[in-house]
C-alpha cells in the first residue's frame, strides 16, 4: 500500500494547528462570566469565528493525525499507535467543544440568563465530566506520542519538547497575565506544524529517485 496520502495528512495537521491557534486567540481573554456574556452580546462575529475554527480544527486535527505514524519507530509503534487513538478521541471531541460554544450564544442570544445562571449551568456535573473527558483524552495521548518521538529520536528534539511544553503549561496557564494565556496554544500549534513538516520531510525522503 502506498504512502501518497501522507502528504495530505500532513497538511492537514498543519492547517488543523493553524485553526485551533486561530479559535483559541479569538476567545475573550477572560473567564468573568459576565464579562464572557458581554462578548457574546457585542462581539457576535469573533465567538461565531472560534466556534467554527474548533470545528475545523477537529476534522484537520483527526485527519492529520494519521501522518504522525510515518515518524513512529518500529519498536515503538503499539505504543505510539495508542498514543494517536487517545489523542484522537480529544481532537474529535474539540467539535463537541465548537457545538457547546454555538449552544452558548444560542441561549445567550434567546433567553435573559444572569451570571449567576449561566455558572450554575457550568457546574452541570455531566458537561464537566464531558469536557474533562475530551481535555483529558488530548493531554494523554499528546503526552504519549511526544514521548513516542522523543524516545524514538524521529523528529527534532524542540519538536516532542514543544508538545510537552504545551502539557506542562496547562495546569498554570489560568495563572498567568491574561495577555500571554494564548502562549499554550501557539507552543502547540508550532509543535504540530514541526510534526507535519518532518513527516512531510521523512516520507519525501524514503521516496526512490524518479529516473531523469
């Protein structure tokens, strides 16, 4: 079987980096739930531009991810073939993501919710554990594949390290300047991108010469 579609598959983790960078940036930087209510009022067009850059970024994400399997050593590639499963349960759970933000303004643009109200609906218990599932699912398998690539020595070092540095940013990114919470998201896209491009590079370079 042929490798031709691996090119595609690259670019597509490429472009599904670029529009989950785009839909994090185009989040209000606050977590103020009046604040967020007051951006889904007067700024309708950046939450719609979020909304659908998730979802494109979930079909560019899953379909790219199969690429990631042509850098996989041998040896490790049960494992890295898991890693990719997980992390595809996240990248296609980032749609569910896009559908509860449409949902939001959906309410906000229909029903008169208070701050109060719409924390309340947050602390729902099952939409917690549904978005703790798909974060969850995306953490684990990026940690296991970027430890795949790193073991493996398949890709540049700064490449698994960015992936891994997305990770550890996570539970400290709220902390931060509001300003600079969108870093995690641009390490991540940039890791992505490197992983797209040595993919590229590794299969352009298995290739027998086309004779002149």
């Amino acid at each position: 079987m042929g490798a031709g579609w691996l090119p595609w598959s690259a670019a597509s983790l490429a472009s599904g980096a670029v529009l989950l960078v785009l839909g994090a940036l185009s989040m209000p930087p606050t977590t103020e739930v009046g604040q967020v209510i007051d951006v889904v009022t007067h700024q309708d067009g950046a939450w719609l531009m979020a909304s659908a850059s998730f979802f494109l970024a979930s079909v560019g994400l899953t379909m790219g991810l199969p690429a990631v399997l042509w850098l996989f050593p041998r040896r490790h590639q049960t494992v890295g073939l898991v890693g990719l499963w997980i992390w595809a349960v996240g990248t296609i759970g980032t749609a569910g993501v896009a559908a509860i933000l449409i949902l939001f303004r959906a309410v906000v643009h229909t029903v008169e919710m208070t701050p109060a109200q719409v924390e309340a609906l947050s602390d729902d218990p099952l939409l917690r554990l549904g978005l703790g599932a798909v974060f969850g699912a995306f953490y684990l398998g990026e940690l296991v594949v970027a430890l795949v690539l790193l073991r493996g020595r398949a890709a540049p070092v700064w490449v698994p390290g960015l992936l891994l540095l997305h990770i550890a940013i996570a539970p400290v990114n709220h902390l931060l300047p509001v300003q600079l919470q969108g870093v995690q998201t641009i390490v991540l896209g940039v890791g992505l991108m490197g992983v797209a491009v040595r993919a590229t590079e590794a299969w352009a370079g298995s290739r027998p010469l086309a004779r002149l």
